[in-house]
C-alpha cells in the first residue's frame, strides 16, 4: 500500500461528461491573490498574481483510452472501431475494452431473473424481480462514447411533479410521503441549458420544437434563442411518417392528443447557425450573491463545429455513417474526451496547443471507498483506490490518497457514485455512543430511486419504401405525450422515431438474412426479399418515465466482488402500475398511428423476452434506455436528499457527488443536457469553496 501526500486542490473520480465538464470549467480559472477572487484565465492583469488550481482525475479505464494527442488518441480510435467490425453483437460496449478490473454493465449480460435467486452473470448483481436493461461503459471520455446524442431539455412541470400532479413517494421502508419536487426549477436551469448546449455543441431548430406545455416556445427558449448549429435534417422515413400523421390525433384515456412531430435536437455537428454568431466562453463573475457563470461572445471569433480530438477538422459534419451507438467513426458526435481535451490542453501565448501542467489525470486507478475526518467537520479526508497494472493482469497497487485539504469530486456515474459511498463507513460518538454511519447518507437515499426511461418498441412494415437505415438513431420525435393531467395517472413518454429498422428489436438485418435463407431463397429472390422488407422497416420507440421509488437501488453487499476485490453493484428493481398503465396506452397509442399509416404490425412481445411483463391480461417487454438516473438526489433538505442543488453532499463540507444520479426526477428528456447543465451551476458552488480555501 502506499499512502500519498501530494495536496490537490480538487480531485475528481471519472471522466464522463460529468467530471470533464468541472474539469474544463475549473482550468479555465484561477485564484487572483491581489483580487482575492477565482477570475477568467485570460482575463488575468497581472500574471504574478495568479494562484493556479491543482487537479487531478482518477480514471477506471485504460491509459491508452486517455492519451489525446492527435496520434496516440487516433490510433486507440481505431482500435475501437476495428473492435466494433469484429464483433457479432453490435451492441452499445461492442467496440470498447471488456475490463475484468473494471468491469461495465452488459446489456448481453442480461438475463431473466428467477427470484430470490440474482441474476450475477455479469458485472451487475440483479435480484429484480425485474431487470434492469441498461448499460454504461468505464474508459476515458465514458458512456458518452456510445450515447446517441440527443438533447432535449427537460419541460417546466417535470421539476414540480408534486405541486403540478399530487405525486409523492413513501419515504424508505416507511409509509410517509415526501415529495419529488426538484429543488431548482426549469428557469433556473435555463441558462446552464444554453451553456450546456453550447458544449456539447447541438444542432436543432429552435422554431420547430412543439411541446404540449402552457409556457410559449418564446418563453421556454428565450427570444431569439437558437442552438449552435442547424437542424440535422429529418430523414426520409421521418418526412413520409409526418405526411401521414399530421394534423391528426390519438384517443386515450377519454381525452384526445392531437400529434407533434418535431426535429429532435442533437450533439452532433451539422452546419454553424450563422445566428448563433460568435464563438463562445463560459466565465465566472463574482457577485454579492456568490460566483455566476454566464456564456459570452468572443468578439473575434466565429462559431465553429468541433471535430475530433485528433484533428478538428475532421467530424466537422455528421456523415450519415450511422452508427452512432455505439460509435461514431468520424466523432461528429459529441463525446466528452472533447471536453476533456479543452481541460488537460490550453492554448499558449503563440496560439499552440500545450498541454495544461496543473492537471493530470492517473488511469487504471479504481475508486472505491472514501474516510472522513470526525474530528475536522466530517470532512474527507482520503480517498482509496487499487491502480491496476495492466490491460492483461489483475494485480493491482492500492493507494490511499489523503484529500483533507482538498474538494472530493464524485463524477463515476449513478452505478458508481453511490456504489462508492455505500462503501464507505465511520463511527461517530453521539451522546457517548459509537455510531456507524455511511458517507453522504444521513437521508438514507444513496443509491436509491434508480430510474431509467422504460424503452417500449414497436414495428412493423410501411405501405411503401421508406429506406430505413439512413442517417443517426434517430432524427424526429412525436413530443405530444411528454406532459399532461394524465401524469397523476400515468407517465409521461417522448416518441423517438427510429432510422436504423428493427435492428434493436429484432437484429435486423442479420435475422432476415436468416429467416429468408431458412426459406431456401438465394440470388436474385433473396435479394428482392431483403430490397422489400430491410427497404419497409419501421421502427417507434416509447421513452417512458420511471418515478422515483425507494425500492428500486444499488446496494453493495461483501458475497457479490470483482477481480479487484471491489463491491459490485447489487440491484432491486421494479416497475409500479404508473409505469405499467403508460405502456399500456403508449401500445394504444402505437395502434392507432400504426392502422393510420398502414403499417403491418410485426410488433411482438413473448414469454421468452428476458424483461417482459403482464398488465390487464396483456404481455409488454421492456428495454433500457441507458438513462441511468436518481440514486444520489438533490433536494432542499437533509432530510430527504443526498446533495443540494449544487451537487454538495450535505454531509461532508468538501464533498460534490456529480452526476445523472442527482436527478430528483426523470421526465422525458434524455438525461445528459440537463445533468450538464446542473454540473455546470454547481461549478459555482466550488469556485465559492476554493475561494474560501485560498483564501484562509
Ligand atoms: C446506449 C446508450 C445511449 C444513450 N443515449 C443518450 C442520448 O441520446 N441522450 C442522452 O442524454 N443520454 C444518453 N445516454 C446516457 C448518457 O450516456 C449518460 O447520461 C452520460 O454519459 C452520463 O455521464 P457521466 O459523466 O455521469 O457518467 P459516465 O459517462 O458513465 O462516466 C463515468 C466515468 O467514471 C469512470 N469511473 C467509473 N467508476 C469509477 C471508479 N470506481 N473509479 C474511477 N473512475 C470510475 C468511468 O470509467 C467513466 O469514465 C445513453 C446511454 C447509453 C448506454
Ligand atoms: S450518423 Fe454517422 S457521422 Fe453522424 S453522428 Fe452518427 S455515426 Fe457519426
């Protein structure tokens, strides 16, 4: 073991899109000791008066993974890739390392559960009774490596879905209700959300979002708001679903959707919107209330795409290659590694790009316990790790890092983070009494409430050629369903449509090569069999919300290790009739759009289907959305939350825990942009912190 003693001013654990984002935004400040403020790097006078952060970020995957020079960060590039060729099963980790010594949930490793006996085949524990059938990857740059990138943000009543809808939950293992209410609303997050679209880089058309919501689309952008690049053309399967769709509705539940089919906003490059204008920085001022970031224009600058990390100009405009999840050939889709690029590179006097000497980041380093202090404000006072040596070998060096003087940044994912902290136990005395307690749980939440969009598909064959398998996952979503009264009924769902045909549901094309080849075709028949279904498949998606539910969590537990040692996730997981009644309407839903636009329903839900379920007498299957999501809320108390709204733990005064997991509820947006904008706004908070720390 050995213990180190270096004095980090900041430690953050993970570099997805969570830690990169503090990483990006804390490097581009300093301390000014003559101002005695945290001030914009380049907007220093008197550089002898600069006090530089010290940062560094543990990373679970491999070094190579992390190596982002234009040459080292091309070649692991590829090596993903040639991976993701290989491999049978292109599902979302297909391309990236299978770690045995940090291991990632596998969407392959999913198996029906059986209770009480788990499901363990993979790197989760799952005890169910029902799967939870979504995945995320540990290597540098994280699951933004295989997202699809869109990007929605979240609709005003999703952060007030107690006072809008009557909904609470039991408090745990008890029946007193707390409310799910967010402790920031929709207009405070706002102009994060343009900071985070900003990031990420979205292109969209702000002038056709249609939502079913009371606020204008004025009011819920801003004036003149647009996202920074145009709108990824809808594709030609989308066009000929709007034609038949429009101006028409759906009956449900007594009440009638008219439909809204909108261009869905997505990080990935297409043309620079000339009225966004200028390129743009996010910069802190400090106020009487505490430090504000905001995004200004670089006067003489134009806005540009961001292409890849090893060479910008290169994934300048998405391609249409189409294979987005689980990687995008040319990274015209975003990924965080660009992000993190930005904080370990800054520009120098002669405009070149230099590597940033404060920063560094140590790989193959598993976190997995923290210690607290009891005698100084429960602060924490180290961190634990066991670094592996290499790609082939589980030995490891354990290392034990002290962090007193330093802000703890959990940003490993709402598997880890909670993961993590359940990890890790002190004894207090209290009125003379020794008492156990677990870091950042005084609300008992930690690793509770875990929720993703429960993924309901549907397909079947169009009346005509629509040419699926064109263009990103997906380019169009029907939003009409994504509020209403209904939702103290029911969830709420968005309705992505699908480009790439029944791949996800039924392993297309492969399966139909098989199933015509079963039926002895070949040659010319053969491939007139596939020209008229592969040509024909469509494909509707139902993203439904999950409420928070205590029951639902990530424990650990000492039976269930990796081969490092290291607790694995346990899961419990259920679905409640909220959910189950939405998947019954969204199929209701489905069928009436179906019989309206002639498409021959394939749609079919069995017993053999490993996440299936019946409702009212009828069988659903389920998928994940990779949405992990909920299991270190914040809150407005203590009480009933694990963080505030600036992602600090209310129970350790260097702690920020940074992720999905802060998510009091889902909605219907896919969670990145907003979990960017909220990391983003907590950088606030931390600036506040370092200040007081450099300052004392
Ligand atoms: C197939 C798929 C498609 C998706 N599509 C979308 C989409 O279209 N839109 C959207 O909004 N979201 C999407 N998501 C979700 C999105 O990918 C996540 O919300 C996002 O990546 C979470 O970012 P993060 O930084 O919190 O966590 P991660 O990206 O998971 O990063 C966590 C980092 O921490 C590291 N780490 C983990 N454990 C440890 C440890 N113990 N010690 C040290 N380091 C550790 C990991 O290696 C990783 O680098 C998708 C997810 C999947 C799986
Ligand atoms: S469609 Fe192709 S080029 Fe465009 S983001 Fe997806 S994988 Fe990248």
């Amino acid at each position: 073991m050995s213990n180190i003693e270096f004095k980090k001013d900041v430690i953050i654990v993970g570099t997805g899109i969570a830690g990169s984002l503090i990483a990006k935004l804390l490097t581009d400040h300093v301390f000014d000791t003559e101002k005695g403020k945290m001030v914009y790097r380049a907007e220093v006078d008197h550089p002898e008066n600069v006090r530089e952060l010290s940062i560094l970020m543990y990373e679970a995957g491999l070094e190579a993974g992390l190596e982002l020079d234009s040459s080292s960060s091309l070649t692991t590039y590829n090596e993903y890739i040639r991976k993701f060729y290989m491999e049978e099963a292109k599902v979302p980790n297909s391309p990236y390392p299978n770690l045995k010594q940090a291991p990632s949930p596998d969407v392959l490793d999913m198996e029906k559960i059986i209770p009480p006996f788990p499901d363990k085949k993979g790197y989760l524990v799952q005890f169910g009774p029902m799967p939870f059938a979504s995945d995320a990857i540990r290597i540098g740059g994280g699951t933004t490596l295989h997202w699809l990138g869109t990007t929605p943000r979240m609709l005003p009543n999703d952060f007030r879905l107690t006072e809008k809808y009557g909904i609470e939950i039991n408090k745990p293992d008890s029946k007193v209700k707390t409310p799910i209410n967010w402790p920031i609303d929709y207009d405070a997050l706002k102009p994060y959300y343009e900071m985070a679209e900003f990031e990420i880089g979205v292109s969209g058309n702000v002038a056709a979002q249609e939502y079913p919501i009371s606020e204008s689309m004025e009011e819920y952008y801003g004036k003149d708001y647009v996202f920074p690049m145009d709108e990824i053309p809808q594709s030609y399967m989308d066009q000929k679903i709007i034609n038949g769709l429009v101006g028409t509705s759906v009956q449900l539940n007594f009440e009638e959707f008219p439909l809204t089919m909108v261009p869905s906003p997505q990080g990935r490059n297409s043309t620079p919107n000339p009225a966004y204008g200028k390129a743009k920085i996010i910069k802190a001022n400090s106020t009487d209330s505490g430090y504000k970031l905001s995004l200004n224009n670089i006067e003489n600058e134009e806005y540009k795409a961001l292409g890849s990390v090893w060479n910008p100009y290169m994934g300048e405009r998405c391609e249409g290659n189409a294979s987005c999840v689980p990687i995008c050939p040319v990274q015209a889709k975003y990924n965080a590694l660009k992000t993190l690029k930005k904080a370990l590179y800054k520009f120098n006097k002669n405009e070149n790009l230099q590597k940033h000497k404060f920063i560094s980041v140590q790989a193959q380093s598993v976190v997995y316990k923290l210690s607290v202090d009891q005698t100084d404000q429960e602060k924490i006072s180290k961190i634990h790790l066991r670094r592996y040596i290499s790609k082939e070998k589980t030995d490891f060096v354990e290392e034990v890092v002290d962090t007193s003087d330093s802000i703890v940044i959990l940003a490993a994912n709402a598997f880890e983070n909670p993961k993590i902290l359940l990890n890790s136990k002190y004894t207090v005395i209290e009125n003379g009494q020794k008492v156990e307690k677990t870091v950042a749980n005084r609300s008992d939440q930690v690793g509770r409430n875990l929720m993703d969009h429960m993924v309901m598909l549907t397909w079947g064959l169009f009346p005509e050629p629509i040419y699926s398998y064109r263009g990103p996952g997906s380019t169009t979503n029907i939003s009409s369903f994504r509020d209403g009264n209904f939702r103290s009924e029911f969830s709420a769902w968005i309705s992505p449509l699908d480009n790439w045909g029944w791949s996800w549901p039924a392993f297309s094309p492969g399966s139909d090569i098989s199933e015509f080849l079963g039926q002895g075709l070949f040659g010319a028949k053969l491939k007139e069999a596939l020209a008229y279904r592969l040509s024909r498949q469509v494909l509707f998606h139902f993203e439904i919300e999950q409420l928070p539910n205590p029951n639902n969590r990530v424990t650990i537990n000492d039976q269930y290790l990796d081969a490092l040692g290291i607790p694995r996730p346990v899961i419990n997981y259920e679905l409640t009739e909220y959910e189950m009644k939405a998947m019954e309407q969204a199929k209701l839903a489905s069928d009436q759009m179906f019989k309206r636009l002639n498409i021959e329903d394939f749609t079919k839900y069995t017993e053999a289907d490993k996440n299936t379920f019946i409702y009212n007498n009828v069988r659903y299957s389920y998928n994940g959305a990779g949405h992990i999501v909920g299991t270190h809320r914040m809150g407005d108390n203590a009480d009933d939350s694990v963080t505030n709204s600036y992602c600090k733990s209310w129970d350790h005064p260097n702690l920020y825990i940074i992720g999905a997991g802060n998510m009091t509820t889902l909605g219907t947006s896919n969670p990145t942009l907003t979990l960017s904008a909220f990391t983003i706004r907590s950088v606030e908070s931390i600036l506040s912190d370092l200040e007081n720390k450099f300052k004392n």
